[in-house]
C-alpha cells in the first residue's frame, strides 16, 4: 500500500515537471517561431515575463491537449509497466504534434492560425523534452 502510494507521488511529480519543461521549450522556442507574434522580444528575460503572462491565452489549447494525450501515455505505460524512454520521447512528442493539429484547427478563424512548419515542430520537440524529463522522473523505476 506505501509503495503504491509512493509511485503515485512520484508519478504526479513527473507528470506536472513534464508539462513545465514542455511549456517552457515551447516558450523557448517561440522566438524562432511565429507562435508569439508579439513585438520588441528584445531580451530572453523580456520574453519569458511576456510570455507567462499571456500564456493563457495563447496556449489554453495546446497545453489542455497536450496534457490530456500526455496522461493517455502514462496511464498506457503504467498499466503495460513500458519502462523505455523511447516510448515516452515518441509519446508525448505525438502529444505535441496534436497539440499543435489542435492549435491549427481551434484557431482557424484567428490571426495565430497563420502558424508554420516550424511552430509544429516546435510542439512536437516540447513534447520530446517533456516525455524525456517524465521518464527520467518517473517513466524508469518500477
């Protein structure tokens, strides 16, 4: 009973340091992009306060999807004991890549739906990192 107690705490801990680590690739990401289109990004600190602070608004969708196909992927590798960081990268990196799916297709009649290539590639390596700091946290003990 402790010790399944112990892996859900520890499973939770992975799963909230996954989605931070993805949110802030992304964030990272976003200058090379045209996911904030926002001007005068002048410095990596400029851009982190902006981007927090909307945050919200910009990444509602593709931080809900996500986070919903990231728990899929966990619960799968719970359930099957899959213990291989390969199955976490490619897991939460097709979250990504879903996620953006998503963004493009809620976001349609919007002016972000304008996003390229590379904003999709940007999800898809956010959900790389994520799914790599979740199997390091949590993805490899038993």
């Amino acid at each position: 009973m402790t010790e399944a107690l112990i892996r859900i705490v520890v499973i939770a801990i992975g799963y909230c340091l996954a989605l931070l680590s993805g949110l802030t690739t992304l964030v990272f990401a976003a200058p090379q992009t045209s996911l904030f289109t926002l001007p005068n990004f002048s410095t990596t600190l400029d851009l982190l306060e902006r981007a927090f602070t909307i945050a919200g608004l910009i990444l509602d969708a593709p931080v809900v999807t996500v986070a919903a196909l990231g728990l899929v992927a966990v619960v799968i590798a719970e359930i099957g004991r899959v213990r291989s960081w390969t199955y976490h990268v490619l897991a939460w990196g097709a979250a990504g890549g879903a996620a953006a799916g998503a963004s493009r297709w809620l976001w349609h009649s919007h002016a972000q739906a304008s996003f390229g290539r590379e904003v999709v590639i940007a999800f898809i390596a956010s959900g790389f990192v994520a799914g790599f700091i979740y199997w390091l946290v949590a993805g490899r003990s038993v």
